[in-house]
C-alpha cells in the first residue's frame, strides 16, 4: 500500500531587531506584548509601533520613529512591537490589516491611534498634543490668539481651590484625549482658564463650565441641565457642532474614497502650501484663515459676542464702521465723474460702416489691499492714466461685443502697483452722439442697469482675471474692490476650502495642473465635480489674501470669466516632415480657431485600433491639399481635455472647420466610409474658398509697408540669432577646452590607477611568499619539537636501566667475597660484569654526545629561522 506524502514545510526564521541595539525605541522584536504592558505600568506617556519586518512602510517610517523619539525619550517611552512573528502574543492577540500602526497611551486613557502622514514632524506633534491634550491660557491676549485660530476651540474654566482638582476636570481633560481618538488630525484645540477675569470674556461665570468657540456663528456653552457632564458627550457636542471653515486633507496614499467624498459635496477651492507642525507661527495660513473667515462671515453683526470683535483684523471695530457704511453706499447711485482721474477712450470700430462706438470710462483706484480708515483722493497722475490705458488696451480691446444695450464694467490689477487696480465701464453709443461725449458729461447711473459679463481672449494667458461686482457700479473708495464678506451665503456656487501640505501631496497639484519646475510649493484650483471643470490660480502671481479672493469671487459670480484649465499632453515631439499637424490642449485654439485656413481634425485614441488604419488616409489627404489653404490635424482625447462643446464619446470621429466660419464646424457623416474619395468630397463641399480681387494702388502700397515691416522684423530677428550663435560658438570653444583638461586628467588618474594596481599585486605576492616561508618554518619546528621529546623519553628509559644494572652488579659483588672456594664461576662472573660496567659506562657518553649535537641542531636552525624572518 502506497502511503500518502506529508507536506513539507520549512519553519519561519527566528526575528533579529528591527531597530538599532543604540536606539532610544525598545525593540520587541519577538512580539513580547506582555513585557510591553508591564513597561506600560510605569510610563505616563507611551507610543506603541506596532511594524512587520518585511513591510515597506515599516521599514520607511523606522527612522522616523527613532527621529521623534531621540526628541522626546525623556517624557515618552518609544516601544516597537514586532507583530508578524507567529511565535509571538502580539501577532496571536493583534489582527492588523496594515502596517505599521502607532498607538498612544495617556496613563490608563488609550489606544489613541495615530492614522496621519509617516512624518516625524506630524508624529510628534501628534504625540506632543498627546502629551498636553489642554492649553492653559492665563490671560485675556492668550485668550483672544486662541479663539482667534482656524481650528475650533472648546475652553473650559476651572478654579483651582479645591484639592487636588476642582471638580469636572478631569472629565474635561478626558474629553480632550476623547477628541484625540475620534479625530487624529486634531481639529480641535482644548483649552483650560483658571482666572475668573479673564473666563468672563467669553461669558463663563461658574466654574465647570464649557464654552464652544465659532467664528461665523454664535458661540456655545455647554447644556449640562440637557446632557450629563460626561468625558464622550462633552466631545460629542463639540464635534456635532465646531466650525469647519477650513479642513485639511491628508489622503494616506492608499485606496481611498477621501477626495471623492469631499468632492460630491460641492465646488472645492484646493489651497496648497509648504507646511511644518512644529512651527510657531504660519503667516500664509493666518493669511487664509482671513481670507476663509470673511467669506463664511455671513451674519454681520456681532452683538453676541462684543468683546472678540479684535480678534482678527477683519472684527475690528474700524472695519465694522467701514462694512455699515459700505452697505449704506451701495445702494447710492456713483458717478464716475466724481474721480478725477479718469479717461474716456473710444473703442475703433468693427467696421467702418457701423454707425455705433463704443464708448469706455477708465479710471484709477489706490485702496486695493489696504482697509484705511479714511482715504485721500490722489491727485490725477499723467503716468497712472498712461499705464491704465496701456494695461486696458493690452488686455480689453477684444472683450468687447460689437453692439451691447448693457453697461459692462470690469476691474484689473496694476501691472506697477499692488494697491492700485483699474476701472473699466463700457457702453454702446451712435455715431452722431460721439461728438457731444466728454469725460463730464459721461455719467452711467447704477439704478436699472443690467450688467452683463465680458468673454476673454483665450491667448491672454497671464492677464489678471475680470471681476464682476453686481452690488455697485463703480466701488467706494473705502472699500476694496476684493471684498468677499458673506459671499458663501450670497451665492449659489459656494466654495468648500480644504488645504493640503505641498511638501506631501505636491504630486496631486501637478495633477491639476501645477508647474513641476517652481522652487515655490504654492498653489490652489477650484475643482467642480459637478461641472466637471476645474479652475487653477496663474502661478505667477503670489498666493496671497487679496489674490484668493480675487479667485474666489471670480468664480462666485453668475458668468465666471475664469478660463476652465484643460489638461495638455506631457510630451509631443514635433517634426518638420510631419504634414499632419499633431494638436494638444495649449495649441488646439491657435491651430483650430486663429488659423486662416480651413481645418480637417481627426479625434482619436491609442487604443483604437480604426483610427490608427487611418493614418495612411490622412496623410495622402494632407499631400493632395494645399498646405496655404488647408490644415490637416488630428489630437488623442485620451492624453488632452477640450472645451466640452467639441468633445465627442465615439472614436474616430472627423470634424471639419471652415475658414472665418470656425463656429459652423461640420462633422462627417457616420454612415460614410472613411476614405480618400468621401473625405475630399466632404471637404470640397463645405469649404469656403472665395476668388481673389485685383488689388488696387493703395492695397499695392500697405502691402510694400507691410512687408517691408515684416523684412526689418526678420532682420532683427537675424541679428539677434546671430548674436546668440557667436555667444554659442563662444560657450561651445569653453566646453571643450574644460572637456579636454577633463580628459587630461582623466588620463593621468587612469595611469595612477594602473600603478598602484601593479604595486598592490607585488605587495601581495611578496606578502603569499612570507607567508609560505612562515609556514613551513613553522612545521619544521613542530617537527624538531617532537624529535626532542622522543630523545628525552629514550634517555629516561636509559638512566633507569643503569640505576637497575648497578644494584644488581653490587648484589653479585657481596655474594663473589663470600665464595671465595669457587673460583672458576666467580672469575667468569667476573669478566661478564667488566663488560657490562664497559657497556654501560659507554651509553651514558654515547647519550651525552647525542643531546649536544641535537641541541647545537636546533640552535642553529633556530638563528636560521630568525634570520629568514
């Protein structure tokens, strides 16, 4: 019978230490979860670091680990468990689904476990928060700069006259450790205050209490005649009802649903900027929390709370002043002519048989940035007015309709002052009023004007966007033209604020469309799920209060003048003998839209196997056409966004743009066969090419300006390449003398490296030599050694014989006196003992000689020895 084979297993390696025998974490390594309990007992603060030895993200965070704990292994004790090894109680109690994983003990209060970023800087403020879950605030200043915080605050007041705590402390210290656990971003600040002065600031009167602190709404106090006093419902009230006016997102890198379920909420603005925990201060976040707080900031008047008016800059009481007034200028009507540095200017026509102008009055505004009590009008400045007509011709003259029954106003920053911005309002007049139009006389009253929006030359690319402002006509001086107070509640687009650290998550902004070359981790984008679009910040302008808002009021208003950012492909290599133009997202409007030719486009995919059948087609198409009248293009929808009115769901897909008829493009049939014949067929039909005129005298004459300008542009232009040629040879001679001493040196090393080489091989041949010789000498030596031996054994068994042959030739001397009456024996026995006395007297000497010679021997082999060493 044929017996089953037992499997054969090999038995896992014993564990060795994950961290160094030199490191401040106690290493566990064989999942002693016992001994970590008991070293739990007399530690007040202790950090488990549960790791497996083969895990990645354990082995990355180890040094991170040991960064914290060489901080903080004077307070904290760092032990790191090993819960892999199936030997050990750890992995027999713990079920871990990831690893690592780090747990927080306060005395007898835990597990709080840790879930941020594997940063030492996020882990120890994370266990310094741990380590003091409540703030003291012991006087009215630390009081206002805590409320004043973006995380929401929960203060409790105690008076410290029993002993040893005032009753519902540590309930409340408890609730502190409590938010911990539930959140561990820690969005919650706990603070306590024992001085009766300063809790009356907020309103708490009898020691216990609770007081929950909320910028855009009123504030709270803690109902204890509705719930009990207790550690989880204390955190449970403060968490149902805090204030999130900015939240921080720190996706862990895995699978997640955390973007997409902050997302479906609603439009987003993404803010992301370079972050340390352990900073004392953050400028750029105060800066954004200002920014957040006015636009949440829906109820204008504080009466609730009085006293935390000057938390902020924007609760001062002057700027309170500055809001009741601007709310009562709103609704006056403003004249342009009452500033004085203003200018008319008349847009040229479309067309010179139009019998309509349209007429713009542009003036200078000075208050951007600043909320100053009162503010002197400036004097007109001719250089102001100058850079205000240059910025409004650079950036205005396209946005315009030809015929507009609305006033259009619209507001753009200074290109030479951060605290100036321009006022540009527009309107449609008739030609025969033209003449009777003055910069006094042009008063646009704000009552019963509709306002319309302005489209924006899409080749603009570093202008500052428009910003519409349906509430007044032209701003008051006292009032920036960026101000967002109470916009979330004014508008149905509002604005979800999250922040994200670019020196972690810096990958998810070049998803959006972040420059991967800044030095500065600066950025932000409104992201609109829904719309399906998203908006991006130009990067060169500073991320700064006055800037955010100007985003986020852009984006607020009815028609968004934000331009929708479009993804481009990363990397499309041009080639001069390409005849079919290859079009991504920044080139598809100068190739599609401004291009004076007609345009046959091909839609397609690097998965679609139909489309690349039709290269051959389209490249054949390209060569018959001529290239002065026709484009022929195609673009991968996979790898580029396109405004949603030309995308398409079915690939290939070929549309056709005729020329100065862009907007009437034409889609080919889809019942047709996609071929040479069909498509010259459908391009033919749908072209507009129209027959040339004769040019007269004066169109021979613009023509000759024209090119003559051209001619002097191009030479110019020559000359500079020249120059930059010469400058090129110039750096190209200095390269490749610093190439040739390079390879000089190069050479020089190489003989160096051949020499020592050789050295190091005698040096060693000489050294296998000594060592051959020693050992031989060695052996010798043994072997002398043990000849030695055999001589000294063989004399000691030569004195004994002698000692034994003397008794007995005096045994027989006595027995040969007393018989004297035999003669004959005794003279035999006579000269046999002659003999023997000869014999032996002759082999002590022979020895003697023996051992001389033997030691003389080893003498000399000896000082021979010594020598060759």
């Amino acid at each position: 019978s044929c017996s089953r084979a037992k499997d054969v297993t090999m038995p896992a390696k014993l564990p060795v230490n994950f961290f160094s025998t030199r490191s401040p974490v106690i290493d566990l390594f064989r999942g002693q979860l016992d001994y970590a309990d008991q070293l739990r007992q007399d530690s007040e603060i202790v950090l488990y670091f549960f790791y497996a030895p083969w895990c990645g993200q354990s082995i990355a965070a180890r040094e991170e680990i040991e960064h914290v704990a060489s901080r903080l292994s004077d307070q904290v004790l760092f032990v790191a468990v090993n819960c892999w090894w199936n030997q050990g109680k750890c992995r027999k109690q713990k079920h871990f689904f990831y690893f690592p994983v780090i747990h927080l003990y306060h005395r007898s209060f835990g597990p709080i476990e840790y879930k941020g970023p594997m940063s030492a800087v996020y882990i120890e403020k994370f266990v310094r928060r741990v380590m003091t879950p409540l703030l003291y605030i012991s006087s009215r200043s630390k009081l206002l700069d805590f409320l004043s915080n973006y995380e929401p605050g929960v203060v409790g007041f105690f008076e410290f006259n029993a002993s040893p705590q005032p009753p519902g402390y540590l309930t409340f210290f408890t609730s502190a450790l409590h938010s911990l656990k539930k959140d561990y971003l820690g969005t919650i600040r706990f603070g306590v205050v024992t001085d009766k002065r300063v809790a009356e600031e907020i309103s708490l009167v009898h020691s216990g209490s609770v007081y929950l602190h909320r910028h855009a709404n009123t504030s709270l106090i803690y109902p204890k005649d509705i719930m009990n006093f207790t550690a989880e419902n204390i955190c449970k009230w403060a968490l149902e009802n805090r204030e999130m006016l900015i939240r921080w997102l720190r996706p862990h890198g895995g699978k997640s649903l955390l973007l997409n379920n902050e997302l479906k909420k609603g439009p987003a603005l993404l803010i992301f900027i370079p972050y340390n925990p352990l900073a004392e201060i953050h400028p750029l976040l105060d800066e954004i929390t200002k920014v957040a707080l006015e636009y949440h900031k829906c109820n204008k008047s504080q009466a609730a709370e009085p006293d935390l008016q000057h938390v902020g800059d924007s609760d001062s009481p002057a700027f309170g002043s500055s809001v009741t007034d601007a709310h009562v200028k709103f609704s006056e009507t403003f004249p342009i002519a009452k500033y004085p540095c203003c200018n008319t200017v008349v847009l040229p026509q479309w067309h010179s048989i139009s019998r309509t102008h349209n007429v713009c009055e542009l003036c200078v505004n000075q208050t951007l940035g600043v909320k100053p009590n009162k503010v002197h009008v400036p004097h007109c400045n001719f250089l102001e007015i100058e850079a205000a007509l240059d910025s409004f011709y650079l950036q205005e003259h396209t946005f315009f309709q030809v015929i507009s029954n609305t006033i259009e106003c619209s507001n753009f920053l200074s290109f030479y002052s951060p605290f100036s911005y321009y006022t540009a309002c527009c309107r449609t007049v008739n030609r025969h009023f033209l003449s009777f139009i003055s910069s006094e006389k042009t008063i646009f009253q704000t009552p019963k004007v509709a306002f319309s929006s302005h489209g924006k030359k899409d080749n603009t690319q570093f202008s500052v966007p428009h910003i519409e402002d349906r509430n007044c006509f032209i701003p008051d001086l006292n009032i920036s033209s960026t101000n967002i107070t109470g916009l979330s509640c004014r508008t149905n687009k509002t604005l979800n604020l999250y922040l994200l650290d670019s020196n972690l998550f810096w990958i998810y902004a070049e998803r959006l469309g972040a420059s991967r070359s800044t030095h500065l981790k600066e950025f932000a984008a409104i992201v609109d799920l829904k719309e399906e679009v998203h908006y991006v910040l130009d990067q060169n302008q500073s991320l700064v209060g006055p800037t955010l808002e100007n985003f986020i009021k852009n984006f607020s208003v009815l028609y968004s003048p934000l331009k929708r950012h479009l993804v481009d492909e990363p990397s499309v290599h041009f080639q001069e003998d390409h005849v079919v133009t290859e079009v991504t997202t920044n080139t598809f409007h100068e190739t599609v839209f401004l291009s004076a030719k007609n345009v046959l486009l091909l839609y397609y995919a690097q998965w679609c196997g139909f489309c690349a059948s039709l290269n051959h087609i389209f490249i054949q198409l390209a060569r018959l056409l001529p290239p002065d009248s026709f484009t022929v293009a195609r673009i991968d929808v996979t790898r580029n966004d396109l405004p949603w009115e030309f995308m398409t769901d079915r690939l290939p897909t070929i549309l056709f743009f005729p020329h100065q008829r862009k907007e009437q493009s034409v889609k080919f049939p889809e019942d047709f066969s996609v071929n040479l014949p069909n498509l010259l067929k459908f391009i033919l039909h749908h072209s507009s090419l129209s027959s040339s005129e004769p040019c007269t005298k004066e169109c021979l004459h613009k023509e000759s300006v024209l090119q003559q300008g051209h001619i002097s542009h191009l030479e110019r232009e020559i000359q500079k390449l020249r120059s930059e040629i010469s400058a090129l040879h110039q750096a190209h001679d200095q390269l490749e003398a610093q190439l040739s001493e390079a390879r000089r040196e190069e050479q020089r090393l190489q003989q160096q490296k051949h020499t020592l080489e050789k050295q190091h091989k005698t040096l060693q041949l000489h050294s296998e030599q000594l060592q051959t010789t020693y050992d031989q000498k060695n052996q010798e030596l043994l072997e002398m050694a043990e000849k030695l031996q055999e001589l000294a054994d063989a004399s000691e068994n030569l004195l004994k014989e002698n000692a034994l042959l003397r008794i007995l030739v005096a045994s027989r001397g006595g027995k040969l006196q007393n018989k004297d009456e035999i003669k004959e024996p005794l003279q035999s026995e006579q000269t046999l003992s002659e003999d023997n006395d000869i014999s032996l007297s002759t082999a002590p000497a022979a020895l003697e000689e023996k051992r001389i010679d033997n030691i003389d021997t080893i003498e000399t082999e000896h000082s021979s020895g010594n020598r060759t060493e």
